[in-house]
C-alpha cells in the first residue's frame, strides 16, 4: 500500500508490480440536477475525478445504484446510467459491474479503479515554496446549485453549469503528465480553501491565494449577494477558519465563494514557476479557458493559508 487511509488522499493507491499501481476510489450522491441523464454524468465525471487527481488514468468502474422502485419511474434509472456510461466511454473507462439496493431516495455514482506509475503519484502534500497554484475549472457551483433548487436561474445557465459539471478532468490531466508537478487535488465538497488547507497539512510550506485571479461562475456572485449560499459553505469555514487568514479587503461576496462546496470541480495543480505559465497556455489550448494560477506556496507562514486582494 502506497496511499491508505493513514494519510488519506483522494484516493487509496496499492502497488503490484515495480513499475505499476492501482489507483482505488468511490463516490456517490443523491441528485444535484432534475435531469437524470445529466446527473448521471456529473455523478461519474466527479467518481472519475479522484482518479486523475492522483495522476492515474482510469481504467474499469462499477456502478452504485439506490433507487426508490416504488415511487420512481425505472425509465428514470435507465437514463441515470445512460449518462454514466456515455462519461466512462468518454474516459475510456469499461463498465464491469455494479450494484443496486432499494432505497427512499435515488442515489448514483461509482468505484473507480485507475492505473499509475508509482513514481509518477501525485498526492496532496508535496508543494515546495515557489509553486504556482492552477486551478482549471471556475468555483461556485455550490452557490449555483442552491440558486437552481430556488428556481431563480434561467435555463441557460442552467445548461452551461451542468455541461461544467459534467465535464471530466481527463484533458486537465493529460496536460498535466507533460510536466513536473509536485501536487494535485481535485475541489470538491471542502470548497477551494478546504482542499487547500489539505495541501498545506501535508507539505512545509504556506500558500498565499489570489482573490483577483480566481474564476468565478459570474452568475454566483449575483445569487451569493441575495444570501443564497450552501450551508456547507460555513462548516467549510468555521473547520478550517484557524489557519486562514483573509485580508479585509478581499471583496465579501468572493470571501463567500472560497468555501463554497463544489460538485465535480476542477483539479487544483501545484507546479514550479519556470513550467506554470507554459502548463497554463496548454490548458487554454484544450479548451479550459478559465483555468488561472490562483496562488502560490510560500515558505512563511507554514501551515498558514493567506488570501488577498
Ligand atoms: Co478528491
Ligand atoms: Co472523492
Ligand atoms: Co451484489
């Protein structure tokens, strides 16, 4: 076992050979959006995730099922796993089983198993002082979220934050297995900061964020100022609030956003200054044109995270 439950990651790594590891993850979780196709993909893209997080490249999955035969129409679980498997093909991902239980509410996802090369494992904690922070999806849909089970957002946005969602951090990563990166994470439920802060525990060293450079879903700053903002968001905060420092001048509603809990974010990439604006260039070249380096690690404070304007 090269990462277990000790020093928990994104996901578990076991070895079987000098030159080969398993990378071992699973998730699931009820509906986030109304269109069960579309759910079904944002629950396999966010499995997936943890994989290409590690550095992996995700190779078999198998389906988790909880459905609420009595109450719901099995045409509604069909789709559900259509838009799963329309994902892990698009991963290159084959479908080698699964399993279902009856339950009040529907619930999807997967386990996930990927393979690496041990020494090219990427964990949380191996930022150095100098590395340049990459984040390549825009944060808030946490917020978003919240906003669409209000009914306040149009159909477009609607749309376009689903196709956010459900889009894989496979090319992210593929960019990323061209250079020498040090760390990775994927932002999911701790919000920006919390999966930050994860880095910062693991490695010798403090990280200094950029509140200007963060991409943001625009529409969340609008729904965030009407006070619609998840209440994940605060246990997000107040866990971590001690080693977080946030100037006063950082804008209340982009404070809002750093703990926003995210569904299928982008990955988080720790990388050296001399490679970050190159690596950058080759992210918007694959079409992630919000991706932005959105802070820095720092040797003092250690342990400390610092957001300014
Ligand atoms: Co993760
Ligand atoms: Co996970
Ligand atoms: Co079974």
């Amino acid at each position: 076992m090269i990462v277990g439950l000790e020093r928990a990651d994104d996901a578990g790594v076991y070895k079987i050979a000098d030159d080969l590891a398993i990378v071992q993850t699973v998730d699931f979780f009820t509906p986030i959006v109304d269109d069960p196709y579309q759910f079904g993909q944002i629950a396999a893209a966010n499995a997936l995730s943890d994989v290409y997080a590690m550095g992996g490249v995700p190779k078999t999955a198998m389906n988790l099922v909880a459905f609420p035969i009595k109450q719901m129409d099995i045409s509604v679980l069909r789709r559900v796993l259509e838009g799963g498997l329309d994902k892990m093909r698009e991963a290159g991902v084959v479908l080698i089983g699964g399993h279902s239980v009856e339950d009040r509410e529907l619930k999807y996802g997967l386990s996930v198993t990927g393979f690496i090369h041990p020494e090219r494992l990427l964990t949380k904690k191996n930022l150095i002082p100098g590395d340049q922070l990459i984040l390549t999806k825009p944060i808030g849909t946490g917020i978003i979220n919240t906003a669409i089970k209000a009914g306040l957002v149009d159909e477009k946005t609607v749309d376009r934050v689903t196709r956010l969602m459900a889009s894989l951090n496979k090319d992210a990563a593929e960019v990323m297995h061209q250079y020498p990166v040090h760390a990775c994470t994927d932002i999911t439920g701790f919000g920006l900061l919390g999966h930050v802060a994860e880095m910062v525990e693991g490695s010798r060293c403090g990280v200094l964020i950029f509140a200007e450079k963060l991409p943001i879903i625009p529409e969340t700053l609008q729904y965030a100022s009407m006070g619609l903002i998840p209440g994940g968001a605060y246990r997000n905060r107040e866990f971590r609030e001690g080693m977080i420092e946030i100037s006063p001048s950082v804008d209340r509603l982009v404070q809002s956003l750093l703990f926003d809990p995210q569904t299928s974010g982008g990955l988080l990439i720790g990388v050296g200054k001399n490679h970050a604006g190159e690596l950058l260039a080759k992210l918007k070249e694959r079409g992630m044109d919000t991706a932005a380096i959105v802070g820095e690690a720092i040797s003092e404070p250690k342990g400390k995270i610092i957001v300014k304007a």
